[in-house]
C-alpha cells in the first residue's frame, strides 16, 4: 500500500464515520462509546502478528502483551455494550 | 485464493461489518444489532488474521487470547452500572497501550531487519505517541473516577504541558531521522505517558464526559496510526471510524459546557472561583425541609420533572427514584426525567443509570425537550446535580459557568434539591438556586432522602 493510498483511506473512513453518527440520542451515547471503544480494539490483529511471529524475545513478549490487552479491550467492551443495551431493550419487552 | 488474497477479503468484510454496526449503534431500535455486527466484524478480522504466514507460534497466541477474554468477561459481567465510567476509561487505556507495543514491536522488528524506513518510523513515532498518551490518561481518568486519585494539578501545568508537546514532537523526528537507535522510540513512549499524565492530571469531575469522549477519540487515531505502521487497511479504517465518532462526542459535551475542545486540550485547568463569599448568595434565605413537607408538596403536583445528577449514581440512587416515580405515577402525577447532556462523568452516564432501574427512555428528556415545560410544571426535584442547574450561567456574565446551557429548573413553581449540604460543585461556586424563593433544601444522602419522601408518600 502506498503512503498516499493509506491516507487516502485514512481520510474517508473518517468522513465516513463522520456522517455515520451525526445525530446519536443521549440514551446511547455510552453505548456507542464503549461499543466503538471496543472497535479500536482492532489493534489486535495487529498483535497477533507481532506476538506470533516468533521474531525476538522483546517483539515476542510485547506482542503478547498486546494481543492480551487488546483481547481484554474487545471481549470486554462488546460485552459489556451488549449487557447495557439489553437492559435497554428488556424494559421495553415488559412494557408492552 | 491466496492466503492474502483471504486475508485481505475477510478484512473488507470486517470494515463493512464495523460500519454497519456503527450505524446500528446511533439508534434505538438497531443497537443491539449494530453491536453484533461489530463483535462478527472483530470475529472475522481475527480469525483471517490466524491466517497469516508469519505466524508460526500459535502457543502463546492461545494463552493471551484466553487470559485477555477471561479478564473481560468479568469485568464485563461484573461492573456496577454506577461504575460503568471507570470500565470504559481502563478498556480505552488497554485499547492505546496495545497500539503502542505492536507499533514499538513492528518497528523494532523493522529496524532488525534492515527494512524501516523514514514513512515507518514516522507512523510508528505518532502511534507510540497517541497510543501512549491515551494509555496513561485513561488510567489516571480511571483512578480519578474510582477517587483514589485527587489533584488538580498546578500553575504553569499548560506550560509544562506543552513543553512535553513540543519534546514530543522532536523526538518523532528523532525517531524519524535515527531509526536505528532504539533509546528514541523509548524516550517518546515515556513522553506520550507524561503527556496524558499532565493532559488528566487537573481534571476535575464536570469536565470527565469530554475527556472520555477525547481519550475514545484518541484510542480510534492510535489504532489507525498503528495501520500505518503495519501497513494495514482495515486497522486505518476501524481506526479513524472510531476516531470520528469519538470526535462527534466530543464536540456534543463541549456544546453542552460551553467549552472548546482547544480549550479543553489546551488550556490551562480551569481555575476555581475566588472571590464572592458564599455567605453573600445564601444568607439566611436557604430554606430547608423534611422528607414530609416534600411528601406533602408532591401529593398536590400534578407534573414533576426529576434532575438527575452524578449525586444520584454516587449514592446509588437510582432504584429509589424509579420507586419515587412508580409511587407518584400511581396517584395521577406525571413524571419525567430531565437530563443534562454532561451530567454524570461521561456522555449518557444518567441514561444507563435510569435504564438499570427499569426508567422507560420515553421518560428520559434531555435539555431541549425539557427546557420548554419547566414553566408547566409544579415541582422539579433535583437530586445530586449542582452546576447543570445554577442560574449564574444565565445572569451572571462574570461567572466561570457564564454562557453554560443549563436546566432551567428555577422556573418550575417549586424546586426541591436533595444534597448533602451547601457545598459548591466542580465550578467551585455558590448556587444562588439554593437561596431562591421558590426553592426548598431536602439535606441527607441521595437515596435515603428518596425513600423517606417515598414511605412519607404512602402515609400521608
């Protein structure tokens, strides 16, 4: 990938989400926070690559570190938006 | 298909999947699906990534995939939702200081190599830098949450401040012009640590929802900085998505505390009010009251909005409140709740709080929708919120908070504010609402005062 094509991505996937999510209600504001916080835990497959890659023990040892904390950030941060939504949505289950 | 080839679709199908589910995520009724589709997107990348042919040790992939999703189902499963700000900022701090080690390892690995080149250690600098900083802001944001940690940091911090902005900025081009002396990439890291160590440092309550909308920004622009270094496509577009709708968070709390996000980055902390005693705005005109009278008060209302502040998830407040509501709605009243966009310590922090206690989000009004009724309605109980509701920022041009929308609750025909005592808010200034005629002072601990108004109710 070129450096330009790079920004060039960088660039419109910011515009885009941009647009995405202009008018959010305040009911989901922490939803869509920890939701797209657990989004940037995309950082893991970077991990994964640098942790199993088996280069040198510091490369090794960090990206072990990485993909562990990385893990935690997603697993997490989906579970814990889902657990909140749901308590959203269960309450409108009962109030028919 | 090649192996790339794989890799590199199963990756265009994650970036589809994330932006369905950020769309998903900005309405009710999509939500839950929006947030599927993130996790399936997530899925996806991973397992395409296990692809990957430079992987050769899967071991050690297994153990830290585990121990990562152990520790996050429970934190997970566990947190309280009065805690839910702390767990946000920790897995925003994870998020930053993974970007961090892979960018540090990538470009270790590189320079090893022979094959880092200046577009590399650029990328890898910034991303060591953001990462950093979102790393240890979100865990100093997380201890100041948690209150362990108190500070409201010192005079010249904004000139220390951007001294470290200024070295750190030196250093990428150190690390850009010596790739191969490693001692620069490690003097940024502990730079960017400093910095949001410094960025956090004076924060104080009221202004928590901006920076942990910032630092959710910022984890979005470490990972996209950290695709830059890899070379890798979907990490710049998860990355900047998520920047951009941390940005528009941002940008909504700034709106609502009348602040720029320059001023919030920027600026020096906030300094605390001096000057007018207290005494001046109270005096003796500050009217206290018994769960009773309140009770009293309340049987005769015929519309009560509720004004919830962080006060309410401190005390734990929140199931009382709906039993309040469930008690009032029983005799006729009608009940609504009006919240301030930055009320609480992060964005829709009260809103999570009334949905744990069951509260319809019919019943949640925010600042727009609410402001116009105040004047219809006969009694506004304001339960731990202070400076979301302190007429000073519409009358008085001199105050901190001037120019701060507010609830304008004063309007209502009676105030009833449930509080400790007097003390002032994170603005650090009196609350003429306090001593307003119309205003009544229900002093005790949020949740108990609440219950005794609810058992006054059944007697009365």
């Amino acid at each position: 990938m070129t450096l330009l094509i790079a920004l060039t991505l960088f660039v419109l996937a910011v515009f885009l989400g941009l647009e995405l999510i202009t008018k959010v209600p305040a009911t989901l504001h922490t939803p869509l926070m920890s939701g797209s916080n657990a989004v940037s835990g995309i950082t893991l497959i970077g991990a994964l690559v640098s942790a199993g890659a088996d280069h040198t023990m510091l490369t090794t040892t960090l990206g072990f570190v990485a993909v562990t904390l990385a893990t935690i950030n997603v697993v997490g941060g989906f579970l814990v938006t889902n657990r909140m939504l749901a308590m959203f949505a269960g309450r409108k289950k009962r109030r028919p | 298909m090649t192996t790339p080839d794989v890799i590199s679709v199963g990756y265009l199908v994650a970036a589809v999947l994330f932006i369905l589910g950020l769309k998903g995520l900005g309405r009710p009724r999509t939500a839950v699906r929006g947030n599927l589709m993130g996790a399936t997107g997530m899925l996806v990348a991973i397992l395409v990534t296990l692809l990957d042919q430079s992987i050769i040790s899967y071991l050690a992939l297994a153990v830290a995939l585990l121990i990562g999703s152990v520790v996050g189902v429970l934190l997970a499963v566990k947190v309280k939702m009065t805690s839910m700000p702390e767990l946000v900022a920790l897995f925003n701090g994870f998020g930053g200081g993974a970007s961090v080690l892979v960018a540090t390892a990538s470009f270790i690995e590189a320079v090893d190599l022979g094959s880092a080149d200046n577009r590399l250690a650029i990328a890898a600098g910034v991303t060591a830098l953001i990462g950093a900083v979102t790393f240890s802001g979100s865990i100093i944001a997380f201890f100041k949450l948690q209150e362990s940690l108190k500070g409201s940091g010192f005079t010249g911090l904004h000139l220390v401040r951007a001294a470290v902005m200024l070295v750190s900025v030196g250093l990428v081009a150190m690390v850009a012009l010596q790739p191969d002396t490693r001692g620069w990439l490690w003097a940024l890291v502990g730079a960017g640590l400093l910095l949001g160590v410094l960025g956090t440092i004076a924060i104080g309550g009221a202004d928590m929802p901006v920076v942990i909308a910032l630092l959710n920004a910022f984890s979005g622009v470490a990972a996209s900085a950290t695709g830059f270094v890899l070379d890798n496509s979907l990490l710049i577009i998860a990355g900047s998505l998520v920047g951009a709708s941390g940005l528009i968070l941002t940008r909504i709390m700034c709106t609502a505390m009348n602040r720029s996000i320059y001023d919030v980055i920027f600026s020096a902390a906030p300094a605390a009010a001096v000057g007018r005693d207290d005494s001046d705005v109270y005096g003796d005109r500050v009217t206290a009251t018994s769960a009773e009278e309140v009770a009293m008060i309340l049987e005769i209302a015929d519309r009560v909005v509720i004004v919830p502040g962080y006060g309410l998830a401190v005390a734990q407040a929140q199931h009382a409140v709906r039993d309040l509501m469930t008690s009032l709605e029983a005799s006729g009243t009608e009940v609504v709740f009006g919240i301030h966009p930055v009320a609480g310590r992060m964005p829709g922090h009260m809103n999570v709080l009334l949905a744990e206690a069951e509260i319809d989000y019919e019943h949640l009004l925010d600042m727009n929708q609410v402001n116009p009724t105040f004047a219809q309605t006969d009694v506004t109980i304001v339960i731990g919120a202070n400076d979301v509701v302190n007429p000073s920022a519409r009358t008085d041009p001199g105050s901190p908070i001037a120019g701060m929308p507010i609830l304008d609750v004063d309007e209502s025909r009676t105030v009833i504010v449930i509080k400790r005592s007097l003390s002032p808010g994170f603005a650090g200034i009196a609350n003429p609402l306090f001593a307003a005629d119309n205003t009544f002072m229900l002093f005790g601990d949020g949740k108990q005062a609440v219950l005794d108004i609810v058992a006054a109710l059944v007697s009365v």
